[in-house]
C-alpha cells in the first residue's frame, strides 16, 4: 500500500532478503538527488581527463629530448663541416629528463698529421626541460685532444689521458694539466618556439709555443640562432690579447665583433668589428698605436657568385712622434665564383700539408687560378682617405677580369691576360709628402718599407705618371686606364712598360 500521499515521487528498491522499500520523496528532492549524481560523474570525468593531459604534458622531456639529438645530429653534419672540421666520433646518450652527448673533431689541416693533438672534443649536458614552465639547457664545454672520455656525472667532467696531457703541458702554461684547462664554456637555452640564446665564455689563458708568447684575457659572448638555423647572430668581446715574440709584441685593447648569417642558396653574413685601440712595438722599429679601428662588412653569394663590400675606419695612427688620421678605407669584391674559390682553397691546404716547394706548389694551384679569372671577378676600392700632417691622401681602384681564351695556356702568353683585364686608378698626394717619401737620405736612415715606397713613387714622377695637379698646386695627381691592351696614363697613351717595375 503506497503510504507517499504528501510525496510527488517514489521509487521501490527490493533488498536482497526480499523485502521491498519503498523511497518517497518531493520534486526538489528529485532535482537535488539528480545535481549531486551529475556532480560525481563530472568529478570522475574531470580526473580522467587530468590524469590523461598530466600523461601527455610529463612526456614533454621525451619530446624535447628527442628534438634536441635531431638538432645535435643536423649540428655536426652541417655546421662543423662548413667550419672545416672532420668529424672523427661521436655518441648520444639520451634518458627521459636529460642526455650526454659528444663529438670528437679535427682541423682538416691538421688530418694529414702524425699526432692527434689537433683534435677537439664537445661534450654537452642536456637538461630536457619542462616547456613551457621552464626552459631546455644545453651546457658545452670545449677540450682538446683525441684521447678522451665522458664520465656521466654533474658537468659532464673529460679526463684527458698521456698524450693529450703532453700536448697540454707544452701549450697552456698558466694551468697545470690536473686542472684540465677548458676552451670553451656554453650555457644554451632553448625556447618553445625552437631559437636558442647561447652564453658563451673562454676564460684568461696564456699559450706559449716556439718563441711566441700568447696572453689572452677570456672572451665572453653569445650567440642567437633561430628555428632550423635560419638565421644566426653572434656577438663576441674580449677585453686583452697580447702577443709577445722575439720580433716584438702585439697588444689589442678591447674588442668587439658582431656576424650575422642567413644560411641558405642566397646565404647572406654581415659582420662589425671594433677595436679601441692596438698598440705594435717591434724591437728594432718604432711603436705603433691605433685607435678607434671600425670595420663593417656583409657578404651574399647569388647564383654561387660571391659578393662582399667591407668598410673601414680609424680614428688615429701614432708612428713614434708623428700623428696620422682619421682614415677610411672602403673596399668591394664582385663576381667570385664560389666553386672554384672552393677547390682553390682545397688545393692550397692539400699543398701546405704535403709541404711542397713553393714552385710546385703555385704550379698546382695555377688551374684553379686561371679558372677563377674566368669568372670576370671584379675587385675595387671605392674610397680611401687619409689624413697626413702634410695634407689628405686620396685614392680610388677598380679592376675587372674579362672573359679571355686559352686557359691555363694563358700563362705563357700575357697579353691574353692584360687584353682581358680592365683597370681605372686615381690617386691624390700632397706635394709635401711626396717630397718628403722621394727625397735622398742616407742608407738606414728610412725603414725599408717607406724606402720602397719613396723609390716606387719618385719612379712615377721621373715618367709621367704623377704629375702636379693644375686644380691644387699643393697636390700629385695621376690617372689611370686599361681596356683591351690600350694604357691611358693622364689622358695621354702610353706603352704598358711604362708602369712595370723596372
């Protein structure tokens, strides 16, 4: 008999003895009884799907991990090679939250060598990260020589075995070997749009080698790359390097460089170097200071021809007592076939390390050297200028190869070669100056250089080719041209001898 007359609901449950019970209850009570049935369907869904995006997010190391060998692997098949370094072994060690890895490198030069003391080691740790909450690190650390090995604990710490420590006590002279130096440390972090900043720092190392004498006062840096090395900036300073030999010695006072390189089939690099002052004082020359060095450069290679425009400045030279300055100095290179400068450059390292005799030598490298000048290379000085005591010294060069027949059959017939060559020179000199380069001094009273200088320049004089401006009597001026075997000197014809050295 139902007994929920007040009730606008009832629900009969049978116990498992038999009995039936019967459940009354009111329509809120219905509403409320559904709410907290839906409410505990949603919590078990609800942990479900945590449980499922906490199982997807702790497999973010793994994946990064697994970027970070593609990365390393793509590193030493593409970038150590185009710095002309053979990789010799490599191995990878990769776990969930981090990886080992390392790679053992030679100097192509120096793969011809008896010894092994021209290769170098990268070892890198590789904390995997938790992006995006905190970033991948990559720490590098450089060491030379061949025999060595990687212990997997914190640092990723190198021993260095018997030869690499013989090698080691011959160079770096500031540290002992148990110290294992290290040439290079990196710190890498990468981000989750896949660029990565890298800090870098060598620290103070003094090289003695032979009669010369190296102190260098670290170097810190780094260096910016993106997503597939797209693109790579770096920035290097260092504030001393000296270098002492038994001719003199070399100081560089802080130093600045900046490259920039977009790799690709047009690959572009830009470049900026600043130097605030280097100082030259040779033991039996006068000392010789610079200030203010600027150079700024970029380079592009279209349809494998390379281009490169470089600028230069400085603010003052000191010879001894006398004061030079500023100058500028702006030069241009067009249309060298990259190719060929390639196998040029091959050639020449295969002659340096079978040690050749210069003949032979410059007998290997003439065909790829003829090649090259059938590329109509162009090579120009747009400006120079320099600010003398005695006035301002001006000059402008540019000479252009044209194509020409023969080859390397060429070389026995010159004027081939001077038919398929075109050249403008213009040049200003205070009279002054000249007069003081040309004038007769006693033997050993001039260095050789400026000696040869003086002799050149007087040589001009006595034929024609520098003369008296007719717009500035303070000044020499002399112009030059060469097209198709015909000479130009100040406007006038002239025969080509005339400005051979005799």
């Amino acid at each position: 008999m139902c007994r929920c007359t007040n009730y606008h609901h009832s629900l009969y449950i049978t116990r498992h003895d038999g009995i039936i019970l019967q459940l009354c209850y009111t329509k809120k009570q219905f509403y409320l009884i559904n709410y907290f049935y839906y409410l505990d369907t949603m919590k078990k869904i609800i942990l479900v799907i945590a449980l499922l995006i906490l199982a997807a997010v702790s497999t973010i190391p793994y994946w990064t991990g697994i970027e970070a060998e593609k990365r390393f692997t793509k590193l030493n098949h593409k970038f150590y090679p185009a710095a002309n370094m053979k990789l010799v072994d490599t191995t990878y060690q990769r776990g969930w939250f981090r990886s080992v890895a390392q790679s053992t490198f030679e100097m192509s030069e120096a793969s011809n060598t008896a010894a092994n003391d021209g290769r170098l080691t990268f070892v890198h740790d590789i904390d995997h990260g938790f992006l995006p909450i905190t970033d991948a690190t990559i720490h590098t650390t450089l060491r030379t020589g061949s025999d060595m090995e990687v212990q997997s604990t914190e640092g990723s710490k190198i021993e260095a075995q018997a030869s690499t420590q013989k090698f080691l006590n011959n160079i770096f002279v500031s540290t002992s070997v148990s110290e294992k130096p290290t040439l290079l440390d990196m710190r890498t972090k990468v981000q989750i749009n896949g660029d990565t900043v890298s800090t870098l720092k060598i620290p103070p190392l003094t090289v003695k080698y032979d009669k010369a004498h190296l102190q260098w006062q670290g170097l810190q840096g780094k260096v910016y790359t993106k997503h597939n090395l797209a693109a790579v900036r770096t920035e290097i300073h260092t504030p001393q390097i000296q270098l002492e030999t038994d001719k003199g010695r070399i100081v560089v006072q802080n130093a600045k460089l900046q490259i920039s390189v977009q790799p690709g089939a047009d690959s572009k690099q830009s470049a900026s170097l600043s130097i605030a002052d280097i100082l030259l004082h040779g033991k039996q020359t006068p000392q010789v200071k610079l200030e203010g060095i600027q150079v700024e450069g970029n380079n592009n290679i279209v349809s494998n021809k390379l281009m490169i425009t470089v600028k230069t400045g400085l603010l003052q030279a000191q010879v001894g007592a006398d004061r030079y300055g500023p100058g500028y100095g702006d030069f241009e290179l067009k249309n060298w076939h990259m190719p060929t400068l390639s196998r040029l450059q091959n050639t020449w390292v295969k002659t340096q390390n079978q040690g050749l005799p210069k003949e032979m030598a410059m007998l290997r490298l003439a065909p790829e050297g003829m090649a090259l000048l059938k590329h109509s290379p162009e090579f120009a000085i747009t400006r120079l200028n320099l600010n003398m005591p005695e006035g301002e010294v001006r000059g402008q060069l540019w000479v252009k190869m044209a194509p020409f027949e023969g080859g390397i059959f060429a070389l026995f017939n010159p004027q081939l070669l001077i038919n398929a060559i075109s050249a403008q020179l213009e040049m200003h000199i205070p009279q002054a100056l000249l007069r003081q380069l040309t004038e007769e001094t006693s033997p050993g009273a001039q260095p050789t250089a400026r000696k040869t200088i003086g002799q050149h320049l007087k040589t001009w004089v006595e034929k024609g080719i520098l003369i008296p401006d007719e717009d500035n009597k303070d000044y020499y001026r002399s112009q030059i041209h060469l097209e198709g075997g015909v000479l130009q000197v100040n406007g006038q014809p002239r025969p080509i001898a005339v400005i051979l050295p005799d």
